[in-house]
C-alpha cells in the first residue's frame, strides 16, 4: 500500500520520460558497482630490486647506477614501472618481467609498479643515495673558545 502511494505520487509529479531516465541511470549505477566489485585485485607475489642503493662522491652530484628490477605478478595486466616523476617502461598483458636500464640519480626515488588501468601502486620501493664524501663545511659543535 505505501509503495502504491509513493509510485503513484512519483507519477504524478515526474512524466514517463524522466522516470524511465532516472530508472536507466539508476540500473546503469547498479551494473557498474557490481563490475567493479567483481575485478580481483593485483598484488606483487614477488619483487626484487637491485641496487636499491647508490654511491655518489659529492652532496650534490648526480650518481650513475643501473638499475635492475624483476617483478611477478598474481594475474597478467598492463602495468609500468615509474622511478619519481618519469616513466621508465611499460608492458602489455605480462605477468612477469626483467627490467635493466642505466640511469642517473639526483636525489632519493621512490620506484613504483603501477597498474595502467586503475593508477593503482602494486609495489613501491625507495631507491637511496649514499655520499662518499658529505659537505665539506661542517658547524661546530661547542663555541671555539672555553675557559677550561
């Protein structure tokens, strides 16, 4: 009876067009959320980076290093593999892969296994930089004169 009434009012108020919109968008909505739940995620069964380090004479000079990343996936996708801000290289529908290229580091990165798709990190590592050689200039410690 109460929904009889609630139809009936919404009848009255909205003509057949908009009801059948409203009622398409709504089953629409419905499609894609079950869609979207049913997509099982990507996750990294195994992810090896090397050197995750590297070496650099002077604070503010670029280190050279090759970096060498192997990765396995649960499923094949479409995923990249990101060191900052730059695109190193991307694959097609692969499950697993070797990636080795010469690079130049100028300050600690944050490489990333990114599904194209969704945007979605899959794995994230830090890649540091290590100086042989720190500033040269150093602040003292204690004052330079001292009564004892």
């Amino acid at each position: 009876m109460i929904f009889d009434s609630v139809w009936f009012s919404l009848k009255t108020i909205l003509n057949p067009r908009q009801m059948w919109r409203g009622f398409s968008v709504f089953i629409c909505w419905q499609i894609s959320m079950t869609v979207h739940a049913q997509q099982p995620s990507i996750n990294a069964k195994h992810f090896a980076l090397e050197p995750n380090t590297c070496m650099s004479q002077e604070q503010d000079a670029p280190c050279p290093f090759t970096l060498s990343a192997r990765w396995e996936l649960n499923q094949k996708a479409d995923v990249c593999l990101v060191l900052g801000d730059e695109q190193l290289s991307c694959w097609s529908q692969q499950k697993s892969n070797y990636f080795q290229r010469q690079t130049l580091l100028t300050k600690t990165s944050e490489l990333r296994l990114v599904n194209q798709a969704t945007g979605e990190v899959i794995h994230r590592e830090l890649v540091t930089i290590l100086y042989s050689n720190p500033k040269r200039f150093r602040r003292r410690l204690r004052s330079q004169w001292s009564l004892f």
